[in-house]
C-alpha cells in the first residue's frame, strides 16, 4: 500500500503551528494574547511559530494599539487557508487508508 503525502505541509507538522491555524481558519482574526490563553503556550514559543507562519505566507499581521497598549492581531492568508485544507485532506486520507 502506498501512501499520497503530496498534500501533507511540513509547515503544519508541528501541533502549536497546526492549532494556530486552526483557529484561524474558524476565526476571521485573533489576537496574540487571545491565541496565547488560548492554546496555553508560552509568549516565545507562541511568538517563534507565528514567525514561522508568516516566513511562509501563511499569515498576516496587523500591529495597533488599543488605550495605549500594543495589539498585535493574526489573519490567514489565501495560501494559509489551502495549505490547512489540503494538509487536513492528506490526514483524513491517511486515516482512511489505515482502516481500509
């Protein structure tokens, strides 16, 4: 039996990447301290994964601020919404070649 992995992202391997886009994906836009209460991870390696999402276009960030504080918000991109579909796709067809 071989397996298809052409849809499979390296990117989206990693779990805090992968939640990261997952909330995006249901989301329009979250906010940094949102995402880190959220997913309960620490400010630097909430920080190192967005970075690596937005080296590879996976997202866009958008900086304000809000009664004089610092608001760093995250939006998916086109291409980050297709990577998470077609990743997502090669995880189900792995499942479901599993239990053919």
């Amino acid at each position: 039996m071989s397996l298809d992995f052409s849809l499979y992202d390296k990117v989206l391997e990693n779990r805090i990447r992968l939640q990261i886009m997952s909330v995006l994906v249901a989301n329009e836009e979250y906010d940094f301290n949102s995402l880190k209460e959220l997913l309960d991870v620490t400010d630097g390696n909430l920080a190192s994964n967005l970075k690596s999402l937005e080296k590879e276009g996976y997202l866009t960030v958008f900086k304000s601020f809000v009664d004089r504080k610092p608001n760093t918000r995250y939006r998916r991109t086109e291409k980050g919404q297709r990577s998470f579909e077609n990743h997502l796709k090669a995880l189900e067809n792995l499942i479901k070649q599993q239990y053919k």
